[in-house]
C-alpha cells in the first residue's frame, strides 16, 4: 500500500491533537496496529476500567456465538490521544476494522475522509435496521446523506437520588420518581427544603477543575429554552440575555454547597449519604449502585424550562477510511457491529441506554433499576452543537467550562461568563476547519 500522502497526513493532524502530535501519532499507530490475521476484525475502543471490562466480555460472548468471527481489541486512552490516533491511523492507511467514536467528534473526521460509511442493507442481513436504532441519534451520524457512524447508545446527564431522603421530604411521586420542579425558583425552594429536613447538604453538582461538567449542565439547560445557538456562521449566534440567565441559575444551584466542589467530592458526598440528589452522568451508575444499593433512584434530567433534554453523546461505531478494503472483512465488520447492538441488553447492565430500540422496548431490559427509569432521556438528547471542533473530550468543552468557572465559584458575573465564551467560540470559528 502507498504510503500517506503529504495533505492526508497534516489533515489527520488537525483533526487530532493538533500539528504538534504528529510525529508521536505515527509511531502509536505503528506500535498499536501490529499484524493482524485475516481472520480477524481489528476493533480500537477506548473502555477502560468496568466499561472496558464488559465490553471484553460481549465481545468474546459474540465470538463463542458467532462461527468464524474473531475479533482483536485494542483499549487506547481516552481523550485527545485516542482521537488523535485514530486520526492519523486513517490518515496514514493503517487504520482497524471498526473503531468507538463519540458521536458528536463526527464532524470532525467524516468531512475530511477519514471515515468510510456504512452499508444499511448488509447491516439489514445480519438482523440490523434503520428503524430499529434510536431516530434522533441516528440522524447525527448522517454525513451528506450517508451514515458515517452506528449508535452503540446514548448517555445522558441526569439526576441521581437517595429515595430515602426524598421520600421522607415529600417529593416522590407515586411511581417513586421525583416530583416535577414547577420552575427555577421552584427547584431553589426544594433545595432549601432538603436542607433542613435532612441537616445535610442540598443536591449536588461537582464542576470546579472539571473540563466537561460545566458546559454539560449549561447546553442542558439553554437548550431547554429553544434560544439561538448558532455555530453555523462565522461568528456565533446567540441570545445573550438568555444565556446570561441560564449561567446565572446556575450558580444558584451551586450555592451554597457545591461552589467549589470538583467532581470526585461531589460524588463521594453523595454515595456516602451526605446529599439527596446529584446531577450526574449515567456512566456513575455502578459507584452510586454499590454505595446505596436499594436506595439509589434515577431519573432523567429536570425540565426546568420550555422543553425536555439534557447533554448526551453517543459511544458510536464508525469505520475508519481504508482506502482499499476488502470486502469479506467489511462483511464480517457490519456482522460484528450487528451482533453488539443485539448484545446491548448487557452494555446497559453498565447504564448506558442502548440505542438498538428492540432492547429498550424489551420486558428484560423493563427490568433494570434504575436503568428503565431514566431511559426517556435517550428521547431527548442534546448532543453538542455541530463544528469541527466540538465535542466528547474537545478542547472546546474545556475552554467553555473555563469561561463558566470564575461566575460559579462567585468572582464574576454571568454576563462575564457569556462574553468569555462567545469570545473563544468565535476564536475557533475563525481557524480553517481541517475537513
């Protein structure tokens, strides 16, 4: 095979790390890549710990099940690496099989090539269709049409809670989720009351230092109220009053117990029964499980303003660019994609809401708890505004969390905070998109 050419390799580049990775990228994708037999589908993810371990174990259940399909993972770290890899592994003709991607980095690497799309019939062979994936997800991973990407799941932000304490404040409704807050203010007064029922602390939101929590909680809630976020032009459009009030409640619900509370404090106050309720990411159902066991309630983000969602993303499954690819292995890739999705019933034993609808509408997966009572955000996603440069793990999320972070922990004001973040998103509007 040729090697990469001179434009294919900056452009895998940018989409990455940036310029500055570039020769460590190459030499990863060498050492990561190793032979591979025929016979076998290369498969890069980036599950790690207890993710990592049940995806292992789908995985080789597939293989035990499935004549003549094996499969060779390879975990890489999460983050900038993983992408940048994945990138230059495209870009350079040394790319896996099949590889995981957060479905919002999509505009980043379907643009510029360095994805090849799906056959929907060859997937509808091996007992896979269109209609049986979640719609909403789905049509995030069309790129001029085709599908660039399959949804594995979705995983939302939501809100845990300890049943015991809500229950004895009065806020549970009859199906044992909680009552519905009317409004902000409404929320601030439920907060206020579980304060002094219990002499603990109020619900939970851990942020400071966090490169992703503080934008997730400010795209859930401005996009609850329908106001122009617009990314689409050379400069960002945006409503900035609205956007000035949404950062402004949020730091409300950060006073007065979780102002300067990072993430991994947050969390143990939590599961150690020092709060009622944390806004959260499903993927902390198995910490808050162990800890509280029969105790532990779920339930999808509040609707706090004039309509239902809350910050997703999706573990997706693309296939990186071969520029030659034989047609047998992209056979047994699409079989191989198939039988994870039919799988996914055991992918939501570690909460994440699967995307193949057959599983979320089947009486077994009616069966978890909490699971099955925090599916409905999966109806709802608010996956990142599309650009190159945003999503999962994105620079992007980074440099906004850092605009929010001085008007949450009390030294600057939320318009600050709006003008802050406009700036940097205009800063990186402004830069060439690699595609």
């Amino acid at each position: 095979m040729n090697g990469p050419s001179r434009r294919r390799v900056l452009k895998g580049a940018l989409y990455g790390a940036g310029a500055t990775a570039l020769a460590p990228a190459l030499s990863a994708c060498g050492s990561v890549t190793g032979s591979v037999s025929d016979a076998e589908i290369q498969y890069w993810n980036l599950f790690q710990g207890p993710d990592g371990a049940l995806m292992k174990d789908i995985t080789r259940d597939i293989e035990r099940r499935t004549p003549g399909l094996k499969v060779r993972s390879t975990v890489l770290e999460w983050g900038p690496p993983y992408y940048t890899k994945l990138a230059m592994a495209s870009a350079g003709g040394r790319s896996p099989d099949l590889a995981i991607l957060h479905l919002t980095r999509l505009p980043g690497y379907a643009p510029g090539g360095l994805l090849d799309p799906f056959d929907m019939d060859l997937l509808a062979e091996f007992g896979v269709r269109r209609e049986d994936l979640n719609e909403t997800v789905f049509r995030r991973c069309l790129y001029e049409g085709e599908p660039y990407a399959i949804p594995l799941d979705t995983h939302p932000f939501i809100i845990y809670f300890d049943r015991d304490m809500m229950d004895e404040s009065g806020l549970l409704a009859s199906d044992g989720q909680p009552l519905p807050f009317e409004s902000p203010a409404h929320y601030l007064e439920v907060a206020e009351k579980l304060r002094e029922d219990h002499g603990k602390l109020g619900p939970l939101f851990g942020h400071v230092t966090d490169a992703a929590m503080g934008w997730r909680m400010f795209w859930t809630l401005f996009n609850q109220t329908g106001a122009t976020f617009d990314l689409s032009g050379s400069r960002l459009e945006i409503d900035r009053e609205v956007a000035a009030e949404t950062v402004e409640f949020m730091a409300d619900i950060v006073r007065p117990d979780c102002r300067t509370m990072d993430l991994t404090t947050a969390i143990a106050a939590f599961a150690n029964g020092q709060s009622p309720m944390i806004f959260a990411g499903e993927w902390e159902l198995n910490t808050f499980r162990t800890a509280k066991k029969d105790a532990l309630g779920a339930a999808p983000f509040p609707t706090f303003f004039d309509r239902p969602g809350a910050a997703s993303d999706s573990h997706s499954l693309v296939l990186p660019h071969q520029s030659d690819a034989d047609p047998d292995r992209r056979r047994r890739t699409h079989q191989f994609v198939a039988e994870l999705l039919k799988a996914s019933l055991a992918w939501a034993g570690a909460g994440h809401i699967p995307a193949y609808r057959p599983v979320v509408e089947s009486k077994e997966y009616a069966g978890l708890h909490p699971q099955a009572e925090y599916a409905a955000a999966a109806d709802h996603p608010v996956l990142d505004p599309q650009a190159w440069f945003t999503g999962s793990g994105s620079d992007f999320q980074n440099r906004m969390c850092q605009a929010l972070q001085p008007t949450l922990t009390g030294s600057a004001s939320a318009r600050s905070a709006v003008r802050k973040m406009e700036s940097e998103i205009n800063t990186l509007l402004s830069k060439p998109n690699p595609a």
